[in-house]
C-alpha cells in the first residue's frame, strides 16, 4: 500500500499529465473568464447583427453572368469518396453567407456561445450537426420578424453539391486558386501559395482569426478553404455513385447516421483544403474545428 504523501504525489503528476494531454489535444474547457461572453444580445444589437448577416449574403445565379448552370463535382486526384466525377446542373438561384457564422450572430440567435476560441467575429463552433440546423431555423424566423427576409425565404445549410459549386467558383482546379498550394520550396505542411486563402496547420498555430482576414475566392466568399470545417445538409455515402445530378441534398440525415462537413480546417494539413474534398463525421460530433455557413433560398414547394 502507498503512503499516504506518495498518493497525493501520484494523484498530482495524474493531473498535470492529463492537462497537458488536453492542451496537446486541443480539449482544454475555458473557465468562466476565459469564456466568451454566453448573455443574450439586446434586442437592438441583434437586429443590426441580422441586417449585417443579410448584407453579407451572396447572390448565386447558376447559368445567369459569371455563374455556370452546371459544373463537374468531385476530383480522380483525390480520394475515393470523391469519384466518380459527375455532372451536376443547378436551376435554382440562392444566396450563400459570404462567411462562415461568427460567434456575434450565432449567440444572438442561439443565445449563447460555446466557441472554445472566443471572439465576436471568430467563427462560430463546438456544436452538433442538429444544433447548426437549428441555428438555421431560428435565424429564419428571427429574419422573418424582423422582415429582412420574405415569408417564402429561409435559412439553410447548403446541400454537399451547392457547397462544392461555390466553393469552387467557376474553376475545376483542385483549389479555387489553381492545383498547386505551394511554393517551390515548400515541405511538409508548408504551402505558401494557399497561405494566402487560407488557415491550415501550416499557417494557423497561435492565431485567433475573425472570418474573411485572407483571400476570398472568385466569387468574394472566403474561407471555404480552411478555418473550420463546415456542416452542410447531406448524409454521408462513401461515394458519388448514383448522386443527384440537380444540386439537392442526397438523402435525410438521422441521428445515428453520419454527415458531410467540407472545406477543410485549422487542424488539417493544405491537402484537405482541396474544393472536392470531403470528410465523414458523426452527426453529434462537437469540435473546435466544426463550424456552419448558411444559404438564404426561397422555401421549395413541397416543404411549404
């Protein structure tokens, strides 16, 4: 048996291992001071934060100006989650968030914060695949009372496809920017050429970022790659055989089934910031490197 003076000790080295083990990890739970601010916006800051929320929203018109009707989903350079490579044709125009949901708006909306990296323009995380839907059906209904958006208009996550549509932005090179991340030079988790667009572990150790600080795409969005992860409406499938070729979410995501997040975040190395990839994650998964971008479109007919 121990005596009593070594157990103490024991149970001391226990606890330092272990937070530093959460440190490494990046699990650490913030005190109440560190946390960001979790008390509900007054009602006139909120609405501003809404008419902010409206203004930053941008139109995409498929087969209208720069905006192709169709574009060429998936890559054969990546994984095979990504093939085959299909077609898909876009009818209908929507409005995509010019950046991913800052902590502002989202603890205006939600009435609280649980981001792990606190700042009002930070972008939002640590929240489930249910609570980034309910997000988007509160703000709907804030939107509409406050007549920022039509009664037939709502907010949405994007289907996978309308995400890779925007995210790619006209081009079918592996990044909206071109193939290559980096420079010559480069090694490891260097890339250069994508520092510029993008925070990857390369580029992110000790920033706390608001969104939109680097490059946007062709189309003024940024941050589709990097910085968070970003749920979207579709059900996982290992594969794109027998996808929607219309743009729609594929499938109704439940519970026990897993979902697609896209884009790539802090945490990933420059190759899964690529336009087509994208990852499995369970449906309850909370985490640092999860985030949400929304679509404004109008209400379809069969959910009136």
């Amino acid at each position: 048996m121990n005596h009593p003076q070594n157990v103490t000790s024991a149970r001391q080295q226990f606890v330092v291992i272990t937070l530093m083990y959460f440190m490494l990890t990046g699990l650490t739970t913030l005190s109440a001071a560190e946390k960001p601010n979790s008390s509900p916006a007054d009602p006139s800051a909120k609405t501003e934060l809404l008419k902010v929320f409206v203004k930053e929203l941008v139109p995409i018109t498929p087969g209208k100006g720069k905006f192709p009707r169709s574009f060429q989903m998936g890559s054969t350079k990546g994984e095979p989650s990504e093939r085959p490579v299909h077609k898909v044709t876009l009818s209908d125009d929507f409005w995509m968030s010019k950046y991913e949901v800052p902590q502002n708006l989202y603890q205006a909306v939600m009435g609280n914060n649980p981001s792990r990296w606190g700042g009002p323009r930070n972008s939002a995380e640590m929240f489930d695949w249910k609570t980034a839907r309910d997000f988007c059906v509160k703000l709907t209904k804030d939107l509409r009372e406050a007549k920022l958006i039509a009664a037939d208009e709502e907010v949405r996550l994007p289907s996978e496809a309308e995400w890779e549509y925007c995210c790619r932005a006209g081009t079918n090179t592996e990044y909206s920017f071109g193939d290559q991340p980096q420079k010559q030079g480069d090694e490891g988790k260097l890339a250069r050429i994508l520092d510029e667009y993008a925070w990857h572990t390369g580029n992110a150790a000790g920033n706390d970022p608001p969104v939109g600080a680097l490059k946007p795409n062709p189309w003024g969005l940024y941050d589709m790659h990097g910085y968070l992860w970003e749920f979207v409406a579709d059900p996982w499938h290992d594969n794109y055989e027998n996808a929607p070729g219309d743009g729609s979410v594929w499938g109704s995501v439940t519970v026990d089934k897993p979902v697609v997040v896209r884009g790539g975040a802090w945490t990933d190395r420059y190759d899964r910031l690529r336009s087509a990839c994208r990852k499995r994650e369970a449906a309850t998964s909370v985490s640092p490197a999860l985030g949400l971008r929304c679509v404004k479109a109008k209400v379809k007919k069969s959910e009136n």
